[in-house]
C-alpha cells in the first residue's frame, strides 16, 4: 500500500436551481474542472489513468458514462478512460474513495476523482419510472426489496426522513432554522473574506436575462435570511416542519480533485495539498435513510486511529438541517468546527457533486487555517454514508 495525495483541487461556482449555470451541458462543465486540476497539478495530462466521476441521475446529457464523455469534452486525450459511479449524494465522495483504492494499491499511480449534477435539468427522480425507446414502462428502481427491508414501517421521502430524524433526536424547527442563519451567515462571510477564491473556477454562466456572464460566486447564499423570514415559510415534501429554508435547494455544480500515489508524487517532484488518511463507508436503517454520518464517523475515525477531538473540521452534508444537528447530538460534536463555512442549506447540494466539493473546500479550509484534519460526510438515498478523513502535509 502506498500513501495518496490530492496534488490539485477545484470547483466551480454552485449555481441555483435556474439560475446562472442552467443552460450548462454537463461534460462539458465537468471538462472544465477536470482541466483545471490537471492544469493546477503542472503535469502531463497523458498521466491520468482514469477519470472516476459521482453523478446521480446519469441519464440524458448525464447518462452515457459522464466521466467519459467529460475526459472528450477537455484536453485530456483519447487514452484517458473514464466512468461514473453513484451512491446517490455520496457519489461523488465515493468517487474519491474508488480512486484511493486504485492508487492505494499500486493499480494506478493517477487518478481523478470529480463529481457533477445540473439538478436544473435533472431534478430528482430523473432516473425513476419513465420509458424505455420501445415505450416499455422502466420500473421502479426504488422496489420491492427496499420495502421489504422496512418490513411495514413507514415509507419516508427525504424530507420526511428528516423530520423523522428531528424527532428522534428531538430537534425543534427553531433549532434547524438557527442553524440555517447561521449556515448562509458563515458562507456569506466566507465569501466576503475571499475563502473560497482558491477552489473555486470561474465559470461562464447566464444572467436572468440570457445574457453570458462570468461567475465566480456561489449563487444560493441568502445573506439577508432571518428567523423572522424562515417562521413564515410553509412546510414542504409532505412534513409538518421541513421547510425550504432548512433544505438544501435544488443546485447545479461539478468539482475535481487529482490524486497520486507517493511513488509518483516524488517522481514527478510534485507538491501536495493533502492526504487521504482514512475511508469508510456504511449503511443504515432504510427507514431514517439518512442517518449515515452519525455511524460512518466512528468508523471513519476508528480506522485513522483518531477521535472526534483530533478533527479540526467536520464538513457534514446540510442536506437538511435535522441531519447534522443529530449528528452533533449523538457525537456530542463541538459546533463551531463544524461546517465552518456554511454548508448545503446556504450552498447548495448538486447532489452527485456534492461529495467532492465538500471535500475541495474542506481541504482550502485546512490549509487556510494551518490545521491537520477534516472529515467529511454525506447522508445518502437509500441509506448509507461515505466518510473520508483528509490531512493537511
Ligand atoms: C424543500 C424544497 C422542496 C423546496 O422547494 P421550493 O418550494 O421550490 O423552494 P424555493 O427555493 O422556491 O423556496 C420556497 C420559498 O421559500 C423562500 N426561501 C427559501 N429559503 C429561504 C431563506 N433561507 N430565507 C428566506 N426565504 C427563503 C423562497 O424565496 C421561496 O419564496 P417564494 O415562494 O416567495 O419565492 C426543495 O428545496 C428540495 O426538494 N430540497 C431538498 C433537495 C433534496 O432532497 N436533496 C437531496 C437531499 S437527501
């Protein structure tokens, strides 16, 4: 086994649903982060043994092996294979993890790891039902095994597993919506004060009125929300106390990272951003669904041989606020080092993205602050979470 190093990191702007990313063919936009990080990274693009890509609804423009066709739509050559993989929000932190294990192992010595979804076009639930080309109903990916599993407990949507989550753990909406001032609060701070300059990639986008502009700031943070606002939002997905103002929105945005394994990383002189210290992954109970993180964190720490203590930042998915709020319950976890510069409420959550680009900031954050560690960890459909601890060298 060899250590792996993330050499080179970026993303682009997160864009709402909408909004200034919309028109965006993904591989497009995928292919310009993946220069990005080659760019960055100062080496022969040649040198990319595989691209692995997190993308949840690959169908359409996203179907057809996005990795792939991301590596034609960038100055990558034709030998530099790629695929998509998914785990539903985790995609794209599997994604990391797949291309660790490559590396780790000696298989391959580089790799990109990256993530994308333009939610703008494919809204959750593009990949469920609909027809085949000879107009054969599809099915149901969600069937009649998941249902077995809940062995005639409820059957929760997302937001409704939230709520569910919030009441086990006895989480008022007072409490979630805290929470999510101070989510945009950090991230329009984080913003101001120039923190995500590095990671991100300016990006040409549209205006509301069609018009090209370039974008370099992420479009969802609401600096003016309050407590006052969020009481008087009505309640969505079929719950009582899910709001849109605890949520993440509907986003679009795709992000890269370059990892090499050490051999190479002194063969080519290159200077590293980081290091993978530990992955884990788990699976939960399907009826929470989305309870993952708070096990996959043990997990996690347990294989780096660290404890909660040791981590100077938790990066852990705002998919709704209930979830990383249980999270800190359970693990009695110091809030102010977690999601220090806003999470998916105020930023988003492109949900194939999502892994990867929580991971690109967590890793600028780190070497920001000069600090050593971060953890970073998603909830996902279908009841699982990826974990990955990253190091600062
Ligand atoms: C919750 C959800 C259904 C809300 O969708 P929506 O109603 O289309 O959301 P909108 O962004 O239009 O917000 C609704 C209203 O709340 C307002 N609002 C939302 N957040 C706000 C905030 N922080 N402050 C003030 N107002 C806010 C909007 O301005 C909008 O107001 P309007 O109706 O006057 O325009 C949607 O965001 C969602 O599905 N999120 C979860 C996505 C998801 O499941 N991801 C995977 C996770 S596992």
């Amino acid at each position: 086994m060899q250590d792996v190093f993330i050499v080179s990191a970026a993303r682009t702007p997160v864009g709402k649903r909408n909004g200034y990313l919309r028109a965006k063919v993904p591989a497009e936009l995928l292919g310009s982060v993946l220069d990005e990080v080659v760019d960055r990274a100062g080496i022969d693009p040649g040198l990319v043994e595989d691209v692995i890509n997190g993308t949840v609804y690959q169908v359409g423009e996203q179907g057809f092996t996005l990795g792939r066709n991301a590596v034609f739509a960038s100055k990558l050559p034709d030998t530099v294979p790629g695929t998509s993989v998914n785990r539903q929000c985790g995609s794209s932190l599997t994604a990391i993890q797949m291309a660790y294990g490559m590396i780790a192992s000696g298989t391959f010595d580089i790799a990109i790891a990256s993530g994308i979804e333009i939610m703008s076009k494919f809204p959750i639930g593009s990949d469920v039902g609909g027809t085949l080309p000879d107009g054969r109903p599809q099915g149901q990916a969600f069937g009649e095994f998941y249902m077995k599993r809940l062995a005639g407990k409820e059957f929760y949507n997302q937001g409704q597993a939230a709520q569910a989550i919030a009441k086990k753990w006895n989480i008022t909406r007072l409490e979630c919506e805290q929470f999510a001032v101070s989510s945009h609060a950090k991230a329009h701070q984080a913003t101001q004060g120039g923190y995500f300059k590095k990671e991100i990639l300016p990006t040409k986008g549209l205006d509301a009125e069609g018009k090209e502009i370039m974008v370099d700031k992420d479009e969802p943070i609401r600096p003016d929300t309050s407590l006052e606002k969020l009481a008087t939002l009505k309640s969505a997905l079929g719950t009582e106390m899910i709001t849109a103002g605890i949520s993440s929105p509907v986003t679009d945005g795709a992000s890269a990272m370059l990892l090499v394994g050490e051999n190479k990383l002194k063969a080519l002189n290159l200077k590293p951003l980081a290091r993978i210290r530990a992955n884990a992954v788990v699976g939960c109970e399907p009826e929470l669904m989305l309870t993952g993180p708070v096990y996959a964190t043990p997990k996690v720490l347990s294989k780096a041989g660290l404890s909660m203590a040791d981590i100077d930042i938790f990066e852990v998915n705002e998919a709704f606020a209930p979830i990383p709020l249980a999270w800190a319950k359970e693990l009695n976890a110091p809030m102010d080092r977690l999601n220090v510069n806003g999470g998916a409420i105020a930023l988003g959550h492109p949900v194939g993205n999502s892994g990867c680009r929580l991971s690109v900031t967590a890793i600028y954050e780190l070497i920001r602050r000069n600090a050593r560690y971060a953890l970073v960890t998603l909830c996902t459909g279908g009841a699982m979470a990826p974990a990955t601890i990253f190091e600062r060298v």
